[in-house]
C-alpha cells in the first residue's frame, strides 16, 4: 500500500499499535463474527467447521516470535500457526466467519502440549522433566501452566470451541450446533469439551484407534496369553454397513463419477462414555479411492443408515474452510505479508479475515460500478463480476503498470516489445 517509507511507517504503526489511532485484531473479528450471527439469522441447526492453517514463510529471518510450522511435503518450516472457526448452515452454500487466532511455538508463553502432559502428571516441583527427545522442560514454562497462562494449539482450539458455542446460542438457546473437526483433534478432552456444551460433534479419527473388541494373544508355546489386546477400528468388523452412491466426487480437483461409499458404524465405549464410529469406504470402478478407510466418531444417535450417510456427509463440509483459507493465502496475501511485529502481523490477518467476511456487500455494491465491470472483463470473467475477479483484473493492471515502468527505466519502446512478444510465439490468436 504504502508509497515511499513515510506512508510505511504510518500504516506499520496502524497496524501495530505503535500510535494513537490503531487496530486491533479483537475488535476487527469481534465485528466479523457478530455480522456472522446476523447472516445466519433464525437457523435452527448451525455446523462450525474448525481448522488450524499454518502461515509459512519459509524464508524470513528476523519476524518477531517467528516460529516453526510444516510444509506441504511435510518438511519443518518457518512460518505462524493460526486456528480459525467458520459456520455454515445445511441449507445455504455461504461460509460465515467466527473466529482466528494466530501464535507461534516461539512465543515467550507457549507450552507444548507434550511439555503440559508432563508438569500436570509431576508431583514434585524440583523433578527435572525432559521429554521424549531430551529436552528439559523450563520452570518458566512450569509456572505459565500453573497460572493457567500459557497457550498452545490445544487449548486455543479449545477456547474457540467454547466461545463459537456460546455466541451461536447467545440469543438462541435452542439452536443445535455440531462442530467439525480434523483427526489431530481426536483427543478425549475434545469430545468431553463438546459433550458439555450440549452441542454435538463429528470428528475424525486417527487409524491407530482402538475398537473394544479383544483378540486372543498366544505365547511363543502356544499357549493363551493373559494379555489384552483391542482389535484397531480400521480392521475390525462392523454391527452395521450400508452402501450409497455418490454422483461425482471432486478430490483434489480430480472428478470421480458414480463413487460407491460403504459406510460401518456401531457404537464404542471411550473412558465409559459412549459414542457411535463410523467406517467409510470410498471406491470406483471396483477400486479403493484412498489406501485406508477413514474414521469418523460422533455423540448423535445412530439408528439408521440415513443417519449414518448424514454423519459422513456433515464430515465433508470441512472443504468449505479450506477453500476460505486458500483464498486468503491467494488472493489476501495470508503468506506474503512483510510487517515484522508480531501484534501487525496479527491485525494484518484479521484484516484480511474481515474483508473476506464483508465480501458479499462488496460485490453487490461494486456491480454497479463502471470500473468493476472494466477489471473483470480485463481478467476474462466472462460477464461475470465478482471480488474473485477484480482481483484478478487488479493483478493484470498492476503487472501491466510494472511493465510500462520497466520499458521507461530501460528506455524501451513499444515496437520493442511487439517484435519480441512476435518473436518468442506469445502473441494471442
């Protein structure tokens, strides 16, 4: 945005807090997500889908708190975490914005949940604790869990959970909400959490989760072992199955026709609370889509196969979040912000999450407007006007406008760049 240094200054101290008139990430998601109450208006039945989205900036140096986060490839990274909620109703295709908080595992207050573990189950305030990797766990970090005021990925999406709960039932105590989660998120505490809300939930689990069913163990002689062992969910048999067909199926842009789903569910005993986990199975063409079936664990009532089906379905809006965040990190600059504080770097995505939230009245205002219509057309839209392609116009004029000051700088004319355009085979039929 900014012109020359001058102008930097001033919108970095905007963005920091460093001056009197500032922002501040609370207050500008605060306003996105009351907008979102509103949006969703006499809903009965409201999904939160939650996700956390790492913010790589794999070759920064000097960003505050910069932490570390994991690659598409899976690699260690620089970058922040965030852990961000949206709400979307079974009715409507529209995605509403409740929540986003970034961190880093660099920050002065974060624990580990690995380091946590560890000082709850110490009795002993003197006892040196390291964790699996050798690494000593700090008394500063000691005292943060005591004060209950440390953070980390767990207990922030803990906070969100509880806080979207609460806003979606503040002025409708009998709105149903279900909250969507990833299986990083399989964790009992989760299912209890959720379970207190009197909301329900649908989450993935891990493949290495056990039935309750057990399995005879032999000796090296032969003999029956009086150890217990439990059969894995991913390779037990199932109470009940049934099958459905799926027209088309978009994975990863690859379209699958006429999938068949098995769905298996039956009910399962965790810590003597009882829950219902279902067993999906996509194929095509006779073959498996996915090299394990996958997992899903639920608190509502199963008693038919059309619940079933709705449970697996409920899972799979979890695409809508992923499909926000990428338009963030694409076309809001998620990834390529330069601030370098912290407290910027946090106002900044909230910035970007509150014009992804107002986006709708955007759009309706900007159809009017001549200049719109001229973006758009300039990206190829096709008639079409929208905020995904003004931006796109945007893009093409900004490059064009680097263009013109490049051929100036160099002093190159525009036949130059005609007979070079002809000469490497680029120019349009």
């Amino acid at each position: 945005m900014a012109s020359d240094k001058k102008e930097y200054d001033v919108f970095k101290g905007l963005l920091s807090g460093d001056q009197v008139n500032t922002l501040e990430s609370e207050t500008i998601l605060a306003c996105v997500a009351e907008k979102s109450l509103s949006d969703l208006g006499s809903a009965d039945l409201v999904y939160v889908l939650h996700d956390p989205c790492d913010i790589r900036k794999p070759y920064a140096s000097d960003m505050e708190d910069l932490g570390t986060v994991l690659s598409l490839q899976k690699a260690v990274v620089k970058g922040y975490s965030s852990f961000n909620s949206v709400a979307v109703t079974p009715d409507k295709q529209q995605v509403h914005l409740l929540s986003s908080t970034v961190y880093s595992n660099t920050q002065a207050n974060y624990v580990s949940q690995e380091h946590l573990h560890l000082i709850e189950s110490d009795t002993s305030k003197i006892a040196v604790l390291r964790n699996k990797k050798g690494n000593q766990v700090k008394e500063e970090e000691r005292a943060l869990v005591l004060a209950d005021t440390y953070r980390n990925g767990a207990k922030i999406a803990q906070q969100q959970i509880s806080e979207s709960s609460i806003l979606l039932k503040r002025d409708q105590p009998g709105r149903l909400v279900c909250h969507v989660l990833d299986r990083e998120f399989d964790d009992e505490a989760v299912f209890e959490q959720v379970e207190a809300l009197r909301d329900s939930f649908v989450i993935r689990l891990k493949l290495n989760r056990l039935s309750n069913e057990t399995q005879a163990v032999y000796t090296p002689k032969g003999k029956i072992s009086t150890k217990i062992k439990y059969i894995k969910l991913i390779d037990k048999q199932f109470a009940h199955q049934a099958d459905f067909l799926i027209e088309k199926l978009d994975i990863k842009g690859k379209i699958y026709p006429q999938v068949n789903c098995l769905v298996e569910w039956e009910k399962l005993s965790i810590s003597g609370k009882s829950y219902t986990v279902l067993r999906i199975t996509l194929s095509c063409g006779g073959q498996a889509l996915f090299q394990h079936p996958m997992l899903l664990l639920t608190n509502r009532v199963i008693e038919n196969a059309d619940q079933a089906r709705q449970v697996y379905k409920t899972y799979i809006l979890r695409f809508k979040i992923e499909v926000i965040f990428r338009f963030l990190k694409q076309n809001m600059g998620w990834e390529t912000f330069q601030v370098r504080d912290f407290n910027a770097i946090a106002n900044l995505l909230a910035l970007a999450f509150f014009l992804v939230g107002y986006f709708k009245e955007l759009e309706e205002e900007l159809t009017k407007h001549p200049l719109a219509s001229f973006l758009c057309k300039l990206a190829l839209s096709k008639g079409k006007i929208t905020v995904f392609f003004l931006l796109q116009g945007l893009e093409k004029l900004i490059g064009y406008q680097e263009v013109i000051q490049w051929m100036k700088q160099e002093n190159i004319t525009h036949q130059q760049v005609t007979e070079l355009i002809d000469e490497l085979g680029l120019q349009k039929q």
